[in-house]
C-alpha cells in the first residue's frame, strides 16, 4: 500500500465511530497508560471524536431532539459531547474489564425481580436492549448475579478488524457473542441456548439491512424494531425481558430491568404488533430518562 492509499485508510478510519483506529488507541490507553490517564481521559477522549464525526455529531443531536424535543443550541451541544464522553467511558470500561487492571464492573439491579420472575420459568430468557450506557457491562453482571449462561447476538459491525478486538475483549469477560448473517438456521443454536435456560441478549435500536421488522413509534414518530427477538420468543416459550443499562461512575453501572413480556406459540399479527409496542415503551422510558446514554450514531 503506498502512502497516498495509507493516508486515505488513515482518514476513513478517523471518520467512522466504530473503527480499528480508535479501538486500537483505547486498547492501548488501557494497557500502557498509568491508573490516573485511564480514569480521566476517556472524557478527553470522547470530545476528540465528537470533534472528528461530524456525521455522527447530527446523527445524535437528531437522537436528543427525538427524546427532548428542540431547545436551545448551548443545550443540545452539551448535551451531544456528554454523549461522546459517555460513550468514551463505557468502551473505556469495557476494555479495562478483560485487561490486567485490578477493577471490576459493578453494578446495581433496578427491579431485578422481574429478571427473577422470567429466568425461574426454566425456558430461558430473550433480553432486548439497545446501544444505551455500558450494554456491554450487562451479560458479565447478570451472569455473575444470576449465573446465568448469556449469549449476545449482534450485527456484524462495518470494520472486521475493529470487531475482532472487541469480540476479544468480550471473550476474556466471559460473554459469548453470535453474530448476525442471513442464515435461516441461525436461529436454531439460539433456540438450543434457550431449551438450556440460557439468557439471549439482543439490541432492538437498530434494524440490519435484510432482517425482517415491525413497524411501531419511538417519541411519536414512526421507528422500526427487528422482528427476530418476537419470534425468537414465540419459537421457544422463553419471556422477553426489556434490560438497559446506564453508566453511573466509573466501571459503575445501573441495570435497569422491565417487567417480562410473553408471546404464544404461535402469534397472530396483532400480537406481535403489541409485544413489538411493549417493548419500544419500554426503551423509550429509559432513553428519555437517559438521553445522553444512546449511542445510535447512525
């Protein structure tokens, strides 16, 4: 590669959020830096690729306007950088759970009964959350409250080389992940997981390109959820449980958990038009109550 091709690659990188150049500089922030850079530069962090993303700056700003309605432009853009110096933090904190560093994720269950209710059925639990504070941090607590056997599926992301050193990170904490293709037997390892009383964790805030949706409103306005995470349900008895996490200090986490939703066998349309509303609701709540914890940059 010549050095007009690597410049090129250099500047794409610094354009795009979930890149293998800023996972690289955390990774290596994390390894190498002292104790105080770790806990302090994540927020420094967070502004300089707030600074370098402008598209993904609006993508967000259009997200707090979605949740908060419009006001003033001081507001929003405080707002919008609190955004990326939260963001900056959880993948910061995700990084130092599977390093050498000798802290540890905690965490505070809100509502953890109804978690309870839905794992003590024995048909295993579909999670649904979305990019909201340290979801990350979400499967390694569960599984340490609980015991609870978590598998996480998720898209492929854009960048493989930037996946392949998250994947790590979240392999060395003890979650497994399965990534999404357009493979119709996908589903049957997650069913065999469920049977197993294993826990499912989906992210229902973005739809992959392919994947079937339901149609249901976020804020008032027309949004879409995958349809997998119903079916899924339906497929297999196991009660979907809304879960969403929130970043309360650091490697501090909030688990906020809604009450279980169930489908039958075999729903009809309209039952899984409500499901579907249920647990838009219950994103909604939690993201109007925490706006500047919603990492949809798309």
């Amino acid at each position: 590669m010549d050095l007009s091709s690597r410049l090129r690659a250099l500047f794409d990188d610094l354009r795009q959020h979930d890149s293998v150049l800023w996972r690289r500089a955390v990774d290596a922030g994390v390894t190498y830096g002292p104790d105080l850079l770790v806990r302090r530069c994540p927020a420094l962090f967070g502004l300089a690729v707030g600074a370098a993303l402008p598209e993904q700056r609006r993508a967000v700003r259009r997200n707090l306007r979605l949740a908060l309605g419009q006001r003033g432009a001081l507001e929003e853009y405080r707002d919008v950088a609190r955004v990326f110096i939260n963001f900056a933090g959880c993948l910061t904190d995700a990084f130092i759970a599977s390093s050498n560093r000798p802290d540890r994720l905690t965490g505070l269950c809100v509502n953890d009964e109804h978690f309870t209710d839905a794992y003590r059925r024995g048909l295993g639990v579909i999670v649904v959350t979305a990019h909201a504070g340290g979801w990350q941090a979400a499967a390694p607590l569960l599984r340490s409250v609980h015991a609870a056997d978590v598998v996480v599926v998720m898209q492929r992301e854009r960048d493989r080389r930037a996946q392949a050193i998250q994947d790590g990170t979240r392999d060395r904490v003890g979650v497994r992940i399965q990534h999404v293709d357009e493979d119709p037997l996908a589903i049957l390892p997650l069913l065999a997981h469920l049977r197993r009383r294993g826990v499912v964790a989906i992210q229902i805030d973005r739809l992959p390109s392919g994947m079937r949706g339901r149609d249901v409103e976020l804020f008032g306005k027309p949004w879409r959820v995958p349809e997998g995470p119903l079916q899924l349900a339906a497929a297999s008895g196991a009660p979907i449980v809304p879960v969403f996490t929130r970043r309360t200090g650091y490697m501090q986490y909030e688990i906020c958990i809604a009450p279980p939703i169930s489908l039958p066998r075999k729903p009809g349309p309209s039952e899984l038009d409500v499901a579907a509303r249920q647990i838009t609701g219950a994103m909604e709540s939690f993201l109007r109550a925490n706006p500047t914890q919603w990492f949809h940059f798309e």
